[in-house]
C-alpha cells in the first residue's frame, strides 16, 4: 500500500528533486531534469507500491524502474483557491522597478480574475519586442506605475514569472506621465499627454 509523507510548502518554479529519484504527480512539472513545482502549496511524496513476489537486484547500471520511484506532487491549501498564474496566461501587471536589462512587475490579474496574492514576474529585454530585439531599452518601453498586458512564457525560477510583451496587442494599456497626467497611446512606441503636449516612449499594447 502507498503511503505519503508531507514535506514543507513549495512556491512556483521551486525545484523539490531530481526526476531520476521521483516521478512527477500532480501540481509539478520536469525543469531541466528536476521535478518543480508548479503551484503554492504542500508538497507530498507517495512512496511507490510494492508489488508481492522476491525483489529485483539492481546493479550499477540500472536506473529504478518508474514504478519504484517515489511520486511527488504539490496540492494548493484548501480554504482558498487562489489563482496562479500559468504558461500562455495573459495576466495584467503593474511595474514597480526598472534594471538595465529587464522590468520588475507584479502581476495582479490572470484573464478576468483580480487575484487576491500579488506575484513578481520579469519582463527581460530580449522579451519586450518580437523584432529589434538587439534595439529595445528597457527604459524607452516600460516607467514604474506602468499597467502592462503580458503573456505569461515561463514560471521562472522561485521568485519570478517570465512575462513577454512581444505581440501587438501586448505592452502598456495604461500609463502616466512625469507630470502625473494620463497619457494617450499615439504610436507602436509613443504615448502622448493631452495636457503637456509631452510624448513619452513606451512598447504600447495595440487593442486586440
């Protein structure tokens, strides 16, 4: 009979073990031959079902047979089910730092759900344009208070999402100016404020 032993609590991206030791279950995912996990929650390791009769000597060259492994799997707390952003979500976000070659965001919405946890994510620079990509700066396309509609393309490590702005209708929705006024989009890479007459250089979201 399997039995389960719950280790600690795992965040997204987060490796747990060597995909030769364990099998994926549910809540993980393969990452450069490590199992990680793809969701908050505990982690849970059920040990493999022995099948009845003598056991099979391994020797030196000979890898555990999948059935022998044990099985690790994450499942989400079960009060509140939050949320968590996923490859190919389209989540909005809000810019809260700039680096030379990426922008710090916090994602607050996947699709239609406002989530109740905001997540970090990175949008690097070889990211923010499908062409040019040897042309972008982070500084001409994203400002911190900056509301970005991105593609989620990777869970990243622990800490981050990998966010991409790299289609048209992707990139800034939202943005104000260094006078504190709401801007306009008036270009691919312009938005423009109605009261200053001041242009600013963003990679604008064009409307799907």
């Amino acid at each position: 009979m399997a039995t389960e032993e719950v280790l600690s609590v795992a965040v997204p991206g987060q490796i747990l073990g060597p995909s030769t030791k364990y099998l994926p279950g549910p809540g993980t995912h393969i990452h450069d031959g490590n199992i990680a996990s793809s969701l908050l929650g505990k982690v849970t390791i059920t040990a493999p079902t022995k099948a009845p009769g003598p056991a099979k000597r391994l020797n030196k060259l000979t890898a555990p047979a999948p059935e022998e492994r044990a099985t690790m799997s994450v499942a989400r707390h079960g009060r509140k089910r939050e949320m968590l952003p996923d490859v190919n979500n389209v989540v909005l976000a809000r810019v809260v730092r700039l680096m030379p070659k990426q922008a710090i965001v916090v994602i607050q919405q996947v699709g239609d759900t406002v989530l109740q946890t905001e997540w970090q994510g990175v949008i690097r620079v070889q990211d923010v344009r499908a062409t040019e990509k040897d042309k972008v700066k982070i500084h001409e396309s994203f400002k911190p208070g900056d509301v970005v509609r991105a593609q989620v393309i990777s869970l990243g490590d622990q800490a981050n999402y990998y966010l991409s702005t790299a289609s048209n209708e992707l990139g800034v929705i939202m943005a104000t100016s260094e006078a504190g006024n709401d801007m306009v989009p008036v270009s691919w890479k312009e938005y423009k404020d109605p009261e200053t007459g001041a242009s600013e250089p963003r990679k604008v979201a064009k409307p799907t």
